[in-house]
C-alpha cells in the first residue's frame, strides 16, 4: 500500500487538523453554492439520487473503516445526531413526519458542524476528515432537498419538536 493510502486510512492519532481562513472560507461558499443548486435542482431525480448516493457512500466508507480496524465502539457508534439524520434522509420513507425532522435537524446540524468545524484528531487528509467534509456537505444538500419537496407546515409543532428532541436526546443519553 502507498504512504498516501496508509495515512489516508491510519489509526494512528494525531491532532485535530486547523483549519485556516482560506479553507474555512471555502467551507462556507461550498454551503452556499450547493444551497443554490438544491434550489435549482431539488426536483430532479439524478440531483437527489447523487447526493443520497455520496451520503450513503460515505458512511459505508467510515463505517467500513471503522470495522476493518476495529475502532472500539463507543468510538464509531452511528449515535450522533448528524449521523442518526444521515441515516434517516437516505433510509426514511418520505412524507412521514419524523423525517420532516429528521430533515430539519440535518439541515441545520450541517450548518452548525461546518460552521464550527470539529475533526477526529488525525492528520489530514484522512478517512475521518474526509468524511466529515463529504457527510455534511451530503447532510445539508439532502436536508434541504427534502425540506425543499417535502416540508408541510402543519406536519411538526414546536411542541413536536421539543418532544421528539428530548426523546432523540434521552436515547442517546441511554447508549
């Protein structure tokens, strides 16, 4: 294997990579221009199908690594909110309440995880940077697809919100 491979998939820790102003800037345009995409192309079934295809890649990726070098798994357990949202935009039929959201917490989780970026302490670039980059660009655009398709005012109350956030929360805080 290549020394690029081999740090690509390492398990070795390092530090948490520093972002600089430049990329940082670049993380944000990238919301911006796929926030103006999703609106362009929301409806078209080859736009929707790339991006739930490059989410479920994704994790198929980190997870595969996470298995193949038996990360422990309170490490790579796909219990995190953005995660759990992953999932749920690939897997949940749609036009079911939850995954209206499902959708909102997506949506907004991307934008505060790419707005406040925190990156598994490896050097990158590496599987876990990588995904987190790829997996939240995926999560918002697919986030905002079906909110942009799907989204029904009277589908969710505030009160709905608050009950699903505290169950969701309280299961978490089960595992």
């Amino acid at each position: 294997m290549t020394e690029f491979w081999q740090h690509f998939f390492t398990t070795q820790q390092t530090q948490v990579p520093t972002i600089s102003s430049f990329w940082y800037a670049m993380i944000l345009l990238g919301l911006v221009v796929l926030a103006w995409l999703t609106a362009l192309y929301h409806d078209r079934p080859a736009y929707v199908r790339f991006f739930k295809g490059l989410q479920l890649v994704q994790l198929v990726a980190l997870y595969g690594w996470y298995l193949l070098c038996r990360i422990p798994l309170d490490y790579s357990l796909p219990l995190y909110h953005c995660r759990i949202a992953m999932f749920g935009l690939v897997f949940l039929p749609d036009r079911w309440r939850f995954k209206q959201y499902i959708g909102l917490m997506g949506f907004s989780g991307a934008i505060f995880a790419l707005g406040y970026p925190v990156m598994d302490p490896y050097s990158f670039p590496h599987i876990t940077g990588i995904s987190f980059l790829l997996g939240h660009f995926a999560l918002f655009t697919n986030g905002l697809i079906y909110l942009l398709n799907y989204f029904k005012k009277d589908n969710l109350s505030l009160t709905k919100i608050v009950v699903y956030t505290f169950v969701l929360d309280l299961f978490l805080l089960g595992v």
